[in-house]
C-alpha cells in the first residue's frame, strides 16, 4: 500500500435525498467512492460492502450527522451511549439524521473493530452569543424542551473559513466574513474570530431562507391559522414546509436553479418569480448576518448553487451594494479546481469569493483530529 494511504478514512454523508461514501487517504486523496441520489435505505449494507470490496480498508469512520441536540456539542467517538443519544435527535431533522443513523448503523455492523466518529453541523455554533442563541419563547421551552437556535452547514462553513482564510492570506482568527451556503439547504453565517455568531437557520434546518422545497421562515401565526381555522395537521403542514415549498411552490416545476434560469429566459413568470423571492431572500440574510459582525472582510458562496450558479451569485450582489459589495462578478474556469476563487475585481471594497464545497474532506479532517488526541 502506498504511504499516503496507510490510514484510510471512509466519510459517510447521508442526507435526506443523498448518500455519499467517500474513503480518503492520509493526504486528503479521494481513493474510492459511492454516490446515491436518494435517501439511505434498507440496502445500505450491501451499498458499503460494494465499496469495501474494492476500496483500501478505512483505519476509522467518520459520519456526517446534521443535529447534536442539545447533548452533542462536539464531535464525538461513537459508542452506545452516543448513539442513545443520537436517537433522541432524530426528530430534529426527521429528513436528514434517521438516513445517516442507518448508514451509521450498518457501517458499525460491518466494521466493528475501526473507531466511529460523529461530527455534527451544529458544532460550529455551539457557542452562538446569547443574544443570536435564544427565542423569546417561555423559559421551559427553552430550559427544559432545549428550543433555541442550533444552526446548521457547519461542517461546509468550517471548510469555506478555511479555504477562505488561504486565500486572502490571512489566519481564521482574524476574518470577519459572512459564508452563504447555497444550495438544496440554504443558509447564511456570521463568522468572527473563527467562530460563528450568528446563522439564519434555527431550532432545524427548516428555519431561514427559501430552499429547492423547504419553506424557510414562515410567520408562525400563518401556521397556527391554517391548523385553526382550515383544519391542516401537524403532519400535513410538516410534509408542505419541507417537500413541497420553497422555489418548487413557487415555480410549480422545479426545486433547481439551473431549471429556472433557463426557464426564466423563455418567459417564464413563474420561475422568474421563484429567482426573485430565493435572490432577495439571499440579500436579506447576507445582511442581517452582516449586523452582527463590525466589519466584512468577504462574502463567501459555497454549496451546489453557491458554487455553480453564477447567475444567483450575480444577482445576490448586485443588489448588496450597502455592504459595499457590487456585480460584475467573473465566472471561473471550469478547469480551475483551486480551493477557493476570488471572482469580485481586485478593487472590490467586500471581496467576493466562491469555495467549493468541501464537507466530507472536512468531516475526514475532523475524524482524524479527534483520533489524534486519543
């Protein structure tokens, strides 16, 4: 085996529409992989197996897990109390931890001698200032019941503050940057002294910006309304808000921004009004996540619209010019696989720059930190 890969990490990110298995080498090489575009199932043993038989043997397993609760705070090795605990979560984020408690599951099953870690979005907001913490909700919803801001993306936001930080030669520590992870998840995060201090996703990852087909914010009395007055259930307003909302309700074709930029320049109104509500509701949050920062070095855009979508970056900046921020962005080249691109001109008074996203590279890197500190 070549030394790069003597300790191979396999990374298992299950979403509520993905898997992905990806076994890293030592030097952050991707040697083997497995992509699924749908929710993990009842086969998961066998879509590992399928991976194991021609994959280096993984030394350890690290797991993306969405929610840590109000218990998991950190990334953690994975033992049976942990995983009690990470059966309580589930509600959370009923579309994204069950899948990745499957996988987790089958994954212990079929290498039970190699340790597994859980590292959770939530752990780059554990220390949210009160203030962007708390709801002004009674004492034991939040005491008791654990009902406060969470945040999510963590995992892509500790990757974009890095790849950003090389990028403008600078350490973490010092940036005050605001990171907007777009893309079948959408959120915004104020980033100061390499922590988080403020995020637009709450409580779950259904709070915030519109999405491919969750709601993102919606006036709590409009929920209580359509319960009282038009008889909708729990269960029927949970399955609208997170499956069929968000630009799939608003252009009655399509979740992806790549169908409604093309169908937007057929004349289409409906996508073009989809773009507009997803673009503003972008602005808004970039600069409310502004507020809570006393300066920005740079505005970051990562995930799958992030990243690919130049016509949404274009549109959330031009109109961000309060912040000192402005359009004209350059696209870059398709070839250019560097780890963050600087795409505003070199005179830009905000930065503007776009990171790939890197969320299982991540979850590798944080698997083997913790292993390192055993």
């Amino acid at each position: 085996m070549d030394a790069r890969e003597r300790e191979p990490v396999l990374v298992a990110d299950a979403g509520s529409a993905s898997v992905h298995l990806t076994v890293f080498a030592n030097d952050g090489t991707a040697l083997a992989s497995y992509d699924d575009m749908s929710t993990a199932g009842d086969n998961m043993a066998g879509q590992l197996r399928d991976l194991l038989r021609y994959a280096p043997a993984p030394t350890a397993v690290g797991h993306r897990i969405v929610h840590g609760g109000p218990e998991l705070r950190r990334h953690t090795l994975v033992d049976e109390g942990v995983r009690d605990a990470l059966q309580r979560t589930a509600d959370l984020a009923p579309a994204h931890v069950p899948p990745a408690l499957r996988v987790l599951d089958a994954a212990r099953e079929l290498l039970p001698n190699v340790p597994h870690v859980a590292c959770f979005d939530t752990v780059f907001h554990a220390g949210l200032p009160a203030a962007a913490r708390e709801f002004a909700v009674p004492e034991t919803w939040r005491g008791e019941f654990g009902v406060r801001r969470y945040g999510f993306h963590g995992l892509s936001y500790a990757w974009a503050l890095a790849r950003t930080a090389e990028l403008l030669r600078q350490r973490p520590k010092r940036l005050r940057i605001v990171i907007a992870h777009l893309g079948g998840g959408c959120s915004v995060c104020a980033v100061r002294g390499g922590t988080s201090v403020d995020t637009t996703m709450g409580f779950t990852p259904l709070d915030g910006l519109v999405m491919s087909r969750r709601s993102g914010a919606v006036d709590p009395g409009a929920l209580i309304w359509l319960q009282t007055r038009h008889g909708l259930s729990a269960e029927e307003i949970d399955d609208a808000l997170n499956h069929h909302s968000g630009l799939l309700a608003l252009s009655g074709s399509s979740g992806d921004t790549r169908d409604l930029v093309r169908d937007r320049a057929t004349g289409d109104e409906r996508a073009a009004l989809a773009l507009d509500v997803f673009t503003h509701h972008c602005r808004r949050g970039i600069a409310a996540m502004a507020a809570s920062l006393d300066r920005v070095d740079a505005l970051v855009f990562t995930g799958e619209i992030g990243e690919d979508q130049p016509e949404v970056r274009e549109e959330v900046c031009a109109g961000l010019g309060i912040l000192g921020v402005s359009g004209g962005l350059r696209v870059p080249e398709a070839a250019d696989d560097a780890p963050a691109h600087l795409v505003s001109a070199p005179e830009a008074a905000v930065p503007v720059v776009v990171v790939p996203t890197g969320e299982a590279r991540q979850i590798d890197g944080e698997t083997r930190r913790l292993l390192r500190t055993r």
